[in-house]
C-alpha cells in the first residue's frame, strides 16, 4: 500500500520562494542584537585572522632583515594579540550564535505544537502525523543550520567578495572590472541553481514526511502486522519509500556538485584570463609584475567565499523550503475556537439540558452529510440511550458536544446557551467524554486518569477509580505511578476502558457523553459499573452511545439513529414493541437464518 | 531537575537521559509534580535498547559496536571510497597548480613576452585550462560520488533498522514506545546524513596536508619543526576533552529529541481526548519542557564546539607567533636563512587552517556517533521471540495441523506477577472454542501465547504437534490469525486494508471477502467504494466499520486456526450476527479460539473452557455446561437477564 500523498496541500506556488523565510522574522527579532554583534565579531575575526601573516611578512621584511631584535619581539607580540583576538572573536561569534538560533528553533516549535493542540479534529484526519513531526524536527533543523551558518558566511562572504573587488579595481581599473565582471556568470549559475533546487528541496522534505508517516504507522500498526505476518510486505513498502527519498537525495548531490563544480570554474577561469591579460600588460609596461603578483595573491582570497556559495544556497534553499512547510501549518486557521463574545456562565447556574435542534453535520470534503436534521432534547439528570447500526453517525453525534467538529447546519445548545457562543474551556468542562477506544498516553495511570481535573486530589481519584471498577490501577508494580505502556496496550481491553471511564467521571461532567462504554467489559463488571454510575450520577444528564440491550438498562429513553435521522424516541420497552427496526438491532433472538439451517438455540455442536 | 551528581532524590528519576556533570545543566529548577508526569516504568530499560547502558563498559561496548556497524556499512563501497578519494586528490593537485602557473607564467612567459616571444605564455596558459578542466571533472566526480556512497549507506542502514524494529517483538515496542521509532529512524539517520554529506573530503584533504607540510616543516628546519610539534600535546589535550564531553552531550541531544517527537505523536494521536479534557495547557508546559531540555542538550554541544573550535586555532595563532619570534630570534643569530622562515611561516598557516576543517569534522562525527550508538543499540537488541534457526514443517494439511495444544505453560508479564500457572489445554483440529471467564483471568494471554507475541516462560504452546519456538514465522501466520478488538488500518485504500490479509488477492476475492462478511453494503457506500482512502487509522470509518474491514481482511487469509479476542465488539446486533453467520460457515472445518465477553458469541462453539486466575475451571459442551451447576450456567443466566 502506498503512503497516502493528499494527506498534505501541493508545494505553494505563486509566491516568492523566500517569502516564507522572510515571514518568519519575528521570531530573530529578539535576537537581533546578537546577530548585529555576531556579524562584527565575524567580520573582526576574518580581519585579525588576515592581519596575521601581514605581520609575519613585516617581521620577514623589517626587523629580520635589519637586525633589530626589540622590533622582532614587539611584531612578534602583535602577531600574537591578533592571534588571541581572532580565537576570541571566533568564540563569541560562535557561542552566541548557538544560542541565538537554537532560542529561535525552540520558540517556532512551540509555537508549532500549540498551533497543532489547538486545530480541530478534522485538521488531523486530514494530515498525516508524520508530515507534521517532520516539520517540527527536520525542517526547523534545516531553518536552524541557516540562521547559525548559511545566513552569516553569506553575508561575510559578499562583504569579502565586494572588498576584495573594489581593491583589484583601484589595483588596475581593467583588470579589476574583469573581476569584476565574472560575478555575472556566478550570479547567473547560482540563480539556476536555487530554483532548481528549490523544487528538490521541497519534494525531499515531503518524502522524509511520508517516511516518518510510515514508520509511525508500522508501530501503530505492528502488532497487525505481527499477526499476519507481513513483515516483509511491510518492509518492501518502506524499501520502495525510502528509495524514494534516497533517489531524491542523490539527486540534490548531483545538482549540488554540478553546480559547485561550475561555480569553481568561474574563478578559475577569471585567473587565467587576468594571468594572459597581466602578462600582456607587463610586457607592454602598463603594469609592474610587483602590482601584477599583488593583484593575483589578493585575487586568490576569492576562491574560498565562492567555493562556499554552493552550500550556502543549498541551505538557504532547504531553509526556505523549510518555512514554507511550516507555514502551511501555522496558516492554517483554527476554525474551532472562542467566539468573540463567548460566555462562560458558572457551572452552579447550568443544569444541563442538551438539545440538538435541526442539527446536520458533513464532514469536510465528504459528499453525504453524517447527521441530517436531527432534533434531541435531553433534559437535565436524564440518560437517553443512542441506538443505531454500525457506521449510523452515532460517534459523530457525541463529538459535536464538545466542539470537536462544528455542526454544518442547526444549533446545538446547553441551557439554551449555543454551544459556538460558549467558551471553549467552560464547554469543555461541562462535558465530558469517554471515547469509543480508550485513548492513553504513555505516561503515569494519576496522569491518565486525571487528564480533564490536573488537581484532582488523592480521594476523588480513588472514588472515580471505584466507580469505574479500576481499582486494579493501585495493584499494579508502582501503583498509580506506573507509566502506562504505549497506548496502554500492555493493559487489556476491559482495563483500559475502566480507566478512561474513571477519567471521564473524575472530570465531573454536567453532561456526560458515553461511547459504547463497558463493550469491552464482562457481563459481571458491566453490572458493577452500570450500578455505580447510576448512583454517582443521579443529576447528571447523560448521552450514551449502546449496541447491547445490557446497558439500555442504564438509560431513561432510548434515541434510534437511522441513516443521520432520529427515527425513534421512547422507552426502550415501548419501541422493542411497536418499531421493528430497533427490534431487529436490539432483540436478543438470531434473526431468521437466510437460508441457512443453522443452530437452533444458542449453540451449534 | 537534579544534576547527575547530586545525590538528593529518592524517587527513581522519571527522565533516565544521561546528565552530564556541567555548569550548564543546573539552572533547571522545576516542581516536582511536573517531573513525574510520564510515571515509573515498570522496565528499568524502558526508555532505551538494552545495549544502552550508563556504566562506562557498556558505553565503550556500544561505541565499538558502532563504529564495527559503521565499518560493515562502508565495506560494500570500498571500492568507489577509493575512487571517491583518488579524485578529490586529482582535484587538489589541479587545484594547487593553478596559482602555482600563474607565478610561473610571471617569472617565466612575461620576459619573452616583452621579446615578442608568445610561445611560452601559450603553453603556460594551455597548461592552466587543462589544469582548470581537471579540477572541474575531478570535483564534480568526486562530489558526485560521495553522495552516493553516503545515500547508499543511508538507505542501507535505514532499511536494517526498519526491518529489525519489524522483527522485535511486542514486548519491545510496548515499552519502546512509537515516538521512539520513529526518532530512531528519521532524526537520528538526519544526523549521520550531516555527516556523509560533506565529511569524506574535509577529513581527507585536512588529514593530506596536516601530513605533507609536517613533512616540508621538518625537511626545512627541524628546530623550528620541534617546537611547532610542541602544539601537539595541547592539540591532543584539547581534542580528548572534546571527544569526551561531546559524546556524553551528543548522546543527551539524541535522548532529548526523542522524548520531543515521543510527546508530539503521542498529543497527535490522541488530539481528541487532549481536547475534549482540556489537556492542552499541560500537554504545551511538558511540550516546553522537553523542548527546552533538547534546546539545552543542544546548547551544551554547540558550546563544546563552540569552545573546541577556537581553541585549535588559539593553539595554532600562539605556535605562529612563537615559532615567528623563536625563528626570528635563530636568523638574527645566523643560525637560519631569512628565506626558510618566510616559508616555514607561510606553510604554518596551511598547516593549521586545515585543524579548523578537522575540528568541524569530528564534530559532525561525535554527532553521528551518537546516533549511530543508539542505532547500534536497536540492531543489538535480541528478538524476545526469535524465529528458529532450523524450523520444523508444519504437517501436511490432512494430519490435523490445525491442532493446538497447551502444555504446562506458565506465563507472566513481569516474573512476579504470574498471569498462567502450569494451564494444559488441547484443541483438536476443526473444533471451535470459546475461552470465557472475568476480565483479567488470562483469555487475552493465551490468545497472545498462541500468535506468538510472547513465548511462555515453561512449558510449550505447540501447532500441529509443533512447538510454536520451532514454526517458521512465514508458515505461523499463513496457519494461524489473530484477530482483536484494536483494529488496525494502515494507509491506503480499504480494498488494500482487506488485501493486507491475502496480497496476492484479486480485487475479487477481496469484494468477495467483504461480501461474505456483510462488510459490502458500506463499503460500496463509501465516497470511492472500495477504493476510499482511510486516512489517518481510519479515523472516518466507526469502529464497527474497522472491525469489518478487519473481519474480511482475515476471511480473505482464510488461516487454519482463527483465534478472535473480542473482535467483534464495537458490532451491533444484527451485524455481529451476519459476521457470526458467516464464521460459522468458515469455522466448520478450522480450528478457532473465541474470546468474547457477551455470551451470543458461544453460539457457535463446540466447546466452552471458562478460565479464572489463568486456570480452566470448567470444560465441557455448552449444552452439557449449561445445566451443570457450575460458573458457566451463571454467566449464562446472567447473559439472559441482561438480555430482557
């Protein structure tokens, strides 16, 4: 299977290609006295660092040759103190250029992460996880390996060249301006070169994103995997994914050494013209071969700031590509979030009443909307069971309370109050959720348990764990510190529902949502809890998501979810009697085998 | 936050990153109560490979294993390594001639010239062009093929890790964690890619004329040479601080950036819950946090550059300034020539400048190490459930290799808290089993000891007589499926989720599969049908859906023996029925172990085997079951009461 490739929008074109770079410059801005200081200290350690072997002639030159051995030491001093300079400002330069642009790196990826918390649901069904790490690790790396490096050399670098130059030009006018005049092929080599490794760049940034995607999904997906013994299917596809990005990254060498190869020649070739351009010269006495061996030795200092140039294109392009991923995400709009006159009425005025009113919902990009006009009421303290058949929308239903989608049409409201028009975090209080699959994370069960209520103290956690049936929690080796193995998996299916129950009650919801709760649950356990829960939520209004008749015990009236319509509302003794589609979803009897003479009764032997 | 030599702290740390002993690290001041958010593994070894370990002979061990996976890795590309350098030692040579002609042709063409004569300016000029085209092929080539030979390695070195992750068994992962994968495998690679791409030709060059002016300074003047040798000791000094503090640094950067991505993937899978419970406040201070921790493991390590670096060249400025007034000095007194100080001078500086390169070189090298270390430390790690060096057939189809048998087996998860004790269990070929009993009795363990997930700590589980230890893997799965309630889907579309149980499948068969299993009404109902992407794990499809899809997915690889824990409980009524009507179609003749808690699942069982505190406490028919006074008849009882 390959790895999705719409899970991402398209390279943005259209714009500038360093657009995205530039738009990230509120995050150097701190920093910009210590880049305006670490460009001085850079600019003062390539002076020290030339200054040195101009002493070391003038010691060759002057004291040496005339015997003068007080002027000896005090060249050799000075040879010294430029020595101790240039390491001392390579020092600063580079200990303040750690910090400044790992400061900048960790600033963006927080940045990143709370954009990422705050985006809706659909938002991450739509984008790959592992598209997003690699913003967060590669790119921002690659933005960071710019802003301490390619960004200076490249500032360095074109003051050396245009110093360099102007002095070849007062050096001798022509010659000079056919140094001059070789920045034009250089200039043009490196413009094609950043575009056509701009589009490199990029496609290997979004390759290194499906590759980590697909590494996530095999240990997501290992223990499928395990089962079915697809290692080696598994394994092909990574291969075929991870040529890719190999292909990729040939590729950009190729360009890189194509490139840097032919930056070399220019230099080069520039020297040999000035060598039988000067020798003409000397020979016809228009220059002296002093000024002619001085215009080749300055000369000569070019090669390195051009032999650079590739690099630092490369760098600046990969950081560019870099930023625009990254922008891809931090502009993609919350579309879920505080309205701007939300309300956040005391939970002490709110008693709970849960009404749907017309309300549908289609997800994004879908055709067929999910939800279709469904009106609810649920009245304070009340439990309405939700029955429906498999895939009927019944999950959907639960995840607009919360906001976790937005309805597409109608209103949904807690007391009256719109559920748009309330703030987030008081909404979200007031509901709470316990999810089809138990989500945990790997950290302590305390944490798990208390993820909704962080100061929830050490008796409410044990009340809620009771409650749930989750006392085994305490059992385990180091109690409620016992980190959770990757999505609690080490636990088994029943264990891990109870722990996401007694989180949800723990967070002591006004309006409880819950989805198919006890389904990996014992006939005896489920019993326990259902008891439980009756008695610790008498006043709390309750949605619950059911497939077994079992649980309807737990619920006041049940709601028939046909096709994203509520066909039925009623007691669940009422509609097993007068509506034959909840009949035939909840009775307990085998329907009429279709032309199959199987079991009579409950067993076949 | 504690340093690591500060004894206070009983609590085992929560974070088991190495701290190395530093200035840098102790303004780290956080409340505990953050400290403890990822809880107390119950492996000791949770959060590396076993390889890894603090005490310095299994660091020195695991550096040299890395640096053998290292020569392993190179030893295919030898040859193009050798290429690789005898051009970038042709690139140099052109590179140094050409400055050199250009002094020839003022010494030598420039007189003639002025004589009239152009012949020797040509030749110096040919000379130069031909120099000059050297360079280029020689430089593209060369820069052309270190890619390559770095990509390969790469690629190389990827595909292993991935396929030994793959062979690991459950135990590892659930303690290894994804995130930790998934940096071993993108960030830490990143970091050795830093090094192949521009390390071969800055080690070679630097180390070629570190050697060759060593030589010219000793055949100019050996006491001047002697005391530029002084620097060496400092040199040497300098570099086995840095190699020191850079490796334990280096190794605190891969930790911390892995707890980094470990947290992202896990606040991204679990984006609803984060929402839904108001988690993002805490989730974005831990984020902060081990953000931050990686920004300072980061820091720490470009400071020990940033200190290493400038300390070659203070070294190399202060041996020039000695060396320029000790030379001096010696001429002054006649003991040596004006011009040999003046080159001795000149080749100093070329002498030195290269160490700078180098420092930069073995940066880039501690750095790979590091993760190659880690990488190492994965490939080292022993599959708990190794596949058998010389595996046993199964028997042919008609001897009953679809027979399953438990054999005194005793299993736990962690020794001291055993799960099986000595359980004896056979189930013939073709019959059907339904494995009830409380939830934490041992139904799930014995499933996972059947799949092979874990192997028992005595005792055998066999196949067809075969003991699983000695089944090939291919030949397990292609017998034997385990189906749970976790459905997975991977990325694709979902005609490719149901392939997944049988590749070789036409689009058929696979509609068949579905059809079979009542999967096809909704699937054909999808956007695309059965070529609709799933998405991220299937987050658009119910989880009834994804347990269809799962159901025709092991319709489709037809095993001999199912075993099914639960897999059919985000199912309503009616469709748990289909699934069931159709398994009993399948079952009839395969072996299969069924685990449900709802009892509708037994009614297609031959046998019932209730298990309590990992024993079987009744075994017998239902029918016969179910009027004997025992556990069994109660469940049932309850079962019908809670149907009514």
């Amino acid at each position: 299977m390959p790895a999705e490739v719409d899970g991402y929008p398209g390279p943005t074109t259209g714009r500038h290609p360093l657009d995205s770079l530039w738009r990230l410059r509120p995050y150097l801005r701190p920093y910009a006295p210590e880049f305006a200081w670490l460009f001085l200290a850079g600019l003062a350690a390539v002076g020290a660092g030339i200054a040195v072997p101009l002493v070391a002639q003038r010691v060759v030159d002057g004291p040496v040759a005339r015997q003068d051995p007080a002027g000896l030491f005090r060249l050799a001093g000075l040879a010294l103190l430029f020595g101790l300079a240039e390491a001392v400002l390579i020092f600063i330069r580079r200990w303040v250029q750690s910090s400044s642009s790992l400061g900048i790196e960790t600033a963006i990826r927080a940045d990143i992460y709370a954009h990422l918390q705050r985006l809706p649901a659909s938002f991450h069904d739509r984008w790959q996880s592992g598209q997003l790490l690699s913003r967060l690790t590669t790119d921002l790396s690659a933005i960071r390996r710019f802003l301490s490096f390619g960004l200076l050399f490249l500032a360095l670098n074109l003051v050396t060249y245009t110093v360099v130059v102007a002095l070849l030009i007062r050096l001798h006018p022509v010659l000079g301006l056919v140094v001059a005049v070789s920045a034009i092929p250089l200039f043009l080599l490196a413009r094609r070169f950043a575009r056509a490794y701009h589009a490199a760049s990029r496609r290997m940034q979004d390759q290194q994103g499906d590759l980590a995607t697909l590494v996530e999904e095999t240990a997501q997906g290992l223990r499928t995997a395990k089962a079915y013994g697809r290692g080696p299917e598994l394994a092909a596809r990574f291969a075929v994914s991870s040529r890719a990005l190999h292909d990729t990254a040939v590729g950009k060498g190729r360009l890189l050494a194509d490139t840097s190869a032919r930056l070399d020649l220019v230099p080069n070739l520039t020297l040999g013209v000035v060598l039988v351009a000067g020798a003409g010269a000397a020979a016809a006495g228009t220059l002296t071969i002093g000024e002619l061996v001085a215009f080749v030795s300055l000369q000569l200092l070019l090669i390195w700031p051009v032999q650079g140039l590739g690099w630092i294109i490369a760098g600046g392009q990969e950081a560019a590509t870099a930023a625009d991923r990254i922008r891809e995400v931090l502009d993609t709009p919350v579309a879920i979030l505080d309205a701007p006159d939300a309300a956040a009425p005391p939970r002490a005025q709110l008693l709970g009443r849960l009404r749907f009113s017309g309300v549908s919902f289609r997800y994004p990009g879908a055709r067929e909307p999910v939800l279709r006009e469904v009106d609810l009421t649920v009245e304070p303290g009340e439990t309405v069971a939700l029955v429906g058949a498999t895939g009927s929308g019944k999950s959907t239903l639960l995840s607009l309370v919360p906001r976790l989608h937005d309805v597409t049409g109608g209103h949904l409201t807690i007391d009256g109050y719109d559920v748009r028009h309330l703030q987030l975090a008081t909404l979200r209080r007031l509901v709470g959720v316990a999810f089809e699959e138990p989500t945990l994370f790997s950290m302590s069960v305390w944490e798990n348990v208390t993820l909704g209520r962080p100061d929830a103290g050490d008796e409410e956690v044990r009340a809620a764990l009771t409650l749930a049936q989750a006392t085994f929690a305490y059992d385990l080796p180091w109690g409620l510190a016992t980190r959770v193995g990757e999505q609690g998996l080490s636990l088994s299916g029943g264990q891990r529902q109870r722990l996401a129950l007694a989180r949800t009650v723990l967070s002591r919801p006004a309006l409880l949502l819950l989805d198919d709760p006890l389904s990996a649950l014992d006939v005896h356990t489920e019993a326990l809890v259902e008891a439980a829960l009756r008695r610790a939520l008498p006043n709390t209004t309750t949605l619950v998501v059911v497939h077994r008749p079992a649980t309807i015990a737990l619920a006041d009236r049940v709601a028939l979810l046909e096709d994203g319509r509520i066909t039925a509302l009623g007691r669940h003794s009422d509609l097993l009697a007068t509506v034959p589609a909840y009949r035939a979803l909840l009775s307990a009897e085998p329907g009429p085998p279709a032309g199959d003479p199987a079991p009579n009764g409950l067993v076949r032997s | 936050m504690t340093d690591g030599d500060d004894p206070g702290g009983d609590p085992p740390p929560a974070i088991p990153v190495p701290r190395p002993r530093s200035c840098f690290l102790s303004n780290g001041a956080v409340e505990s109560t953050q400290e403890n958010w990822r809880g107390i593994a119950v492996d000791p070894d949770a959060d590396r490979s076993r390889a890894e370990d603090t005490d310095p002979a299994a660091v020195a061990r695991l550096r040299a294993r890395s640096r053998a996976l290292l020569r392993n890795l190179l030893h295919p590309h030898r040859r193009q390594l050798a290429v690789a350098v005898a051009l970038l030692l042709i690139q140099n040579v052109a590179g140094m001639a050409g400055p050199y002609l250009v002094m020839l042709g003022i010494d030598r063409a420039i007189p003639p010239l002025r004589a009239g004569d152009a012949g020797p300016l040509a030749y110096i000029a040919a000379a130069f062009v031909v120099a000059t085209v050297a360079e280029y092929t020689a430089r593209r080539g060369f820069l052309v093929r270190s890619a390559r030979i770095g990509q390969a390695v790469l690629l190389d070195l990827r595909r292993r890790v991935y396929r030994h992750f793959l062979r690991l068994s459950v135990t590892f992962h659930e303690r290894y964690t994804s995130g930790r994968m998934v940096s071993r495998l993108t960030s830490d690679l990143d970091s050795i890619g830093e090094l192949v791409g521009g390390g071969i030709d800055s080690l070679v060059l630097a180390a070629l004329s570190i050697l060759s002016v060593a030589a010219i300074l000793l055949w100019l003047d050996l006491p001047l040479a002697a005391v530029t040798l002084l620097a060496f000791p400092f040199l040497f000094w300098l570099s086995r601080w840095f190699a020191r503090t850079s490796a334990v640094a280096y190794r605190w950067t891969r930790d911390s950036i892995a707890l980094v991505i470990v947290h992202t993937v896990e606040s991204l899978r679990g984006i609803r819950a984060v929402q839904a419970f108001r988690r993002e406040p805490r989730n974005q201070r831990i984020f902060t946090r081990v953000n931050d921790d990686y920004r300072r493991a980061s820091l720490h390590a470009f400071q020990l550059i940033a200190t290493y670096s400038p300390g070659v060249k203070l070294i190399g400025n202060v041996t020039i300034a000695v060396v320029l007034c000790y030379g001096g000095w010696r001429v002054l007194n006649g003991h040596a020539e004006v011009g040999v100080l003046a080159a001795f001078l000149l080749y100093l500086r070329r002498f030195f400048e290269p160490m700078q390169e180098l420092s930069q070189f073995y940066n880039s090298l501690q750095s790979a190490t590091a993760a190659l270390e880690k990488l190492a430390g994965v490939l080292d790690e022993q599959p708990e459930v190794p596949e058998p060096a010389r595996p046993v057939p199964l028997p042919a189809a008609e001897s009953g290799r679809g027979a399953v048998a438990f054999r005194s087996v005793s299993f736990g998860y962690h020794p001291q808290a055993p799960i099986l004790r000595g359980l004896d269990l056979d189930i013939p070929a073709g019959q059907t089993v339904a494995l009830i009993g409380p939830t934490g009795a041992g139904k799930s363990t014995i499933a996972k000891l059947l799949a092979r997930f874990h192997d028992p700590n005595t005792g055998t589980v066999s196949l067809g007589g075969v003991d699983l230890r000695d089944l090939a893997d291919a030949d397990l799965r292609q017998t034997l499926v385990l189906v749970t309630q976790e459905t997975h889907l991977f990325g694709g579309t979902v005609a490719e989720n149901i392939r997944f149980g049988r590749p070789d499948a036409d689009d058929a068969a696979v509609a068949a599969a579905a059809k079979a299993i009542g999967a096809d009404e909704f699937i054909t109902a999808l956007p695309d049908g059965y070529a609709t992407q799933v998405h991220r794990r299937g987050s658009r499809l119910s989880a009834g859906q994804r347990q269809l899809v799962a159901f025709a997915r092991v319709f489709l690889a037809d095993p001999a023996v199912l075993i099914l824990d639960e897999a059919t409980s985000s199912l309503d009524v009616p469709t748990e029925r289909a699934v069931q009507r159709a398994l009993a179609t399948i079952l009839r003749d395969r072996t299969a172990l069924v685990i449900a808690h709802r009892l509708s699942t037994v009614e297609i069982a031959d046998r019932v085997v209730v298990l309590e505190s990992g024993r079987i406490v009744e075994d017998g028919p239902p029918g016969q079951l179910v009027h004997s006074d025992g556990r069994y008849a109660a469940l049932h009882r309850q079962w019908l009461d809670s149907l009514s």
